[in-house]
C-alpha cells in the first residue's frame, strides 16, 4: 500500500493529496528544472471528452485565493474553483511495462473518458 501524506494550510485542507511516488517523481522533476522557487500546480480546466480535464504544471506564480500545501518536500498549489472539483483526489505516479504516468483519482467525478485525462 502506498503511503500518502497531506497538509492542511489554514482553514482549508489541501485538495489533492500525493502518493509517496508521485511526490518524489514532482521532486526529481523539479530538481531537473533547478528552481526553488517552482511549485507543481494541480487544475481543472472546461473542455476534454467528458466535460473537464486535468492540468499538471510547474508554477512560480501564487495568487492570494490560491490553496497552498507541501507534501513530501513538494509544494502543490490548486486554485480556489479547481479546488472544489479535486477535493479529496490522489495524484499517483506509476512506472511499469505498460507505460509511466500521472494518474488523478478523483471521488467527485462520476464519468471519466477512456484515456483518464477527463471527467465529469
């Protein structure tokens, strides 16, 4: 079973919650970019075949309503509207023979596409 920490920030718990391998797979990642001042940022965006998909980038830039965490030496921000759509997700990163990547499992969405990368 993988291990999954998260933090809460405030009054407001961090959305998404990172396994043990995703962190350290954000971690390497950011290692490679070289910046401290990196921050892996979570969204949802309109659009995908079922309604919504899944953003994954680096970010340097926080707003003030922004949701801010730390796991695993990681810094994740999600910002407030994509919040409430990825409320209690896990992101988990696999590496096997059928293929590496980032996965999103998400209680909040009720039909997902064939290829994960949308809900709705």
């Amino acid at each position: 079973m993988t291990n999954m920490t998260s933090v809460k920030i405030g009054k407001r718990p961090q959305s998404v919650t990172l396994s043990d391998s995703a962190a350290r797979k954000v971690a390497d990642l950011l290692a490679q970019e070289g910046s401290d001042e990196l921050a892996l940022r979570v969204a949802v965006r309109a659009g995908g075949c079922s309604g919504y998909s899944y953003e994954m980038y680096f970010d340097s830039e926080i707003a003030s309503d922004d949701i801010v965490g730390e796991q695993g030496g990681v810094k994740v921000v999600v910002d407030a509207k994509s919040a409430e759509l990825l409320k209690g997700s896990t992101l988990d990163y696999a590496d096997g023979l059928q293929g590496a990547g980032f996965h999103v499992s998400n209680p909040n969405a009720t039909r997902t596409c064939g290829c994960g990368s949308s809900f709705s």
